[in-house]
C-alpha cells in the first residue's frame, strides 16, 4: 500500500471518529432522536474489512452500530446524517433512523435493531449470489454479544451445509450492552464457536488496521475462491458506552485507560507519523478539514432538509401499486 492510500486510511478513521462525536454532540441537541450507538475505538474494524472487500459490488450487511459501515461501503454521509435527523432526504427517508439504515444502490443492506437479525439475512443474500452464479460475497458484521441468539447456529449451520459464498465478521468488543462476555459465554473465543459447522475461522487483533487488512484480505480471498463461509473475529474496544444512555460504570477506569491506548487512529497515526508518510501539521489541517466537512456540508444539509409530510406518514409501509394497477 502507498502512501497515498495509507493517509487516505487514516482520514476515512479520523472522519469516522468525528462524524461520531458529532452525532452525540448533535444528540444531545436533541437534533437526533432514539437510539443511537456509537463506533469510536473500532474504527480499525470496518473500514479494514471493507477495504479489502468490493465496495458496492459485495452485500454489507450489520446490526446497529452501523454508521460507519454504511460510510465505508458508498453511503452519502449527508444522506445518513439526514436519517439520523429524521429528514425526508435521509437514507431511509427520515423512517429508520440510527438502526435502520440502507442504500441498495451500494449494496449496503442494512443495520438492524434485532439482536442476530442479521445472520439469516446475510446466508439469504449470499444465498442469491450462489443461485445467480456471480462472484459476488456476502459479508455479515456481527457483534459478540449476538453469538448466543439461535440464529448464529442455524445461520452457520446451513451456510456450511449449503456452501454459502459469506464472510462472517465478529467484531468482539468484549461487553454484550453491559455484560462481560465471561459472564454468559462459555467460550469467549468466538471464532472457536464454529468448528463444530466445519467453518473456516481465525482471530485477529481487531484495533491494528494493518492486521485487520491483513486477515480480512486472506478471508474474502478464500469466501471468493473457495465459495465457502469464513469466519473472522477481530478483538476490539468500543471507548464509548453501549448506547447514548450508557455510563459505562460497569467497566473500570483502568480497563478503559489501557484500551485508550490501543485506540486504532493512534495506532496507525503513530506508525504513518514514524513512516515519514504524514506530519504532525497534515494531520491536523486534515483533522480541521473533516471537522470544517461535518459542520458546514453534512449537518448543515440535514438540518436544512425538509421533515418528512404528514400525509406520507402511511408511505412505504405497503406496496406501491402503479395507477390502473390490480390485485
């Protein structure tokens, strides 16, 4: 990877980072309404995967912490901003929100409220793939905390029997909402789960976007080629709490410090910084760049952007019949 691809990366988790805190700024402001689940300290996690996967060409699908999945596989960061908001130039039309978020045109589909929701919905896509006959795959995030759903064994059940070209994504942040793993899981290793399915699977460290590149490129090679399941668990760290209710009081300060300082753009900061690749100054006109994008492009467009008609409130809940249409 060059150089330039190399500040490109530290941008793309640097911008994930501010338009996160944005959003919990925006929040607050009561600008956002329900819930909302922050990506901050996982950075590391989705951009790395999907770097390596075909944007809008593979099916990206995720549970709710999905922002920045949905960034990095096409969306428009002001259509999502817009859905966060509310708006009818939101993504989902101001209906979905945070947990609902969706843009088929990139082949991004969606964030979901249920916990394990995704996981059949992922073999359906991959699935589709296989019976069209294309090389495309279907690439599924998942969260630790929805391993012990029944969906996780049935999906990695039938994806194993029936071949499915799926690449399954643990992104482990070690806490189930306020649940330490270790206290409903009897192995905390989740990649171990899916040997008894026959399943292709490793571990990585989750918060070093090199690695993370590293083994998402050997495990979307392998779906690609072999047409098979791939499971991959990348060991990582929300420095956040769960959702914008949450304190975090169940983690102690010394747990949260020493992940601090495994935070994915210090890393890689760090190592572009001894590199000679970027300057203390480049980051910081970069980091005003993003920050000057967020506030005057992004929430600026949602805020100026019209809330959805009363009289659509009964829009997209049925299907839309042309005129002159039956049955």
């Amino acid at each position: 990877m060059d150089a330039t691809d190399q500040k490109r990366l530290l941008r793309e988790m640097l911008f994930a980072r501010r338009f996160e805190e944005r959003c919990a700024e925006a929040y607050h402001e009561r600008q956002i309404g329900g819930f909302l689940h922050l990506y901050p300290g996982e950075e590391a996690c989705a951009i790395g995967v999907l770097e390596k996967a075909r944007t809008g060409s593979d099916y990206v699908v995720t549970g709710y912490r999905d922002h920045i999945h949905a960034l990095k596989s096409g969306m428009d960061p002001k259509a999502l901003m817009a859905e966060l908001f509310g708006k009818e130039t939101g993504c989902s039309k101001g209906r979905g929100g945070s947990m609902h978020l969706f843009d088929p045109d990139v082949h991004f589909m969606g964030g979901y409220a249920l916990v394990g929701g995704p996981f059949p919905l992922a073999a359906g896509f991959a699935k589709a793939i296989q019976l069209r006959g294309s090389d495309e795959i279907s690439i599924c995030f998942l969260g630790d905390g929805a391993n012990n759903q029944g969906t996780f064994h049935e999906t990695m059940n039938m994806a194993s029997l029936w071949n499915l070209p799926v690449l399954f994504i643990c992104e482990n942040n070690l806490y189930g909402i306020g649940t330490a793993i270790e206290r409903s899981t009897v192995e905390i290793n989740q990649y171990k789960r899916v040997a008894p399915y026959k399943i292709e699977a490793a571990q990585c460290d989750g918060q070093d976007i090199d690695v993370v590149m590293d083994h998402a490129e050997k495990a979307v090679q392998y779906v690609r080629e072999k047409r098979k399941p791939y499971f991959l668990e990348l060991m990582t760290y929300r420095l956040r709490g769960h959702s914008m209710s949450d304190s975090g009081a169940y983690r102690s300060k010394e747990e949260v410090e020493e992940w601090a300082q495994r935070d994915p753009i210090g890393i890689y900061k760090r190592r572009l910084l001894e590199a000679g690749v970027v300057s203390e100054d480049e980051f910081h006109a970069m980091d005003k760049a993003i920050l000057d994008e967020i506030e005057n492009e992004i929430v600026r467009f949602a805020a100026e952007s019209p809330e959805p008609r009363l009289e659509d409130i009964a829009r997209y809940v049925y299907t839309e019949k042309e005129a002159g249409s039956h049955g």
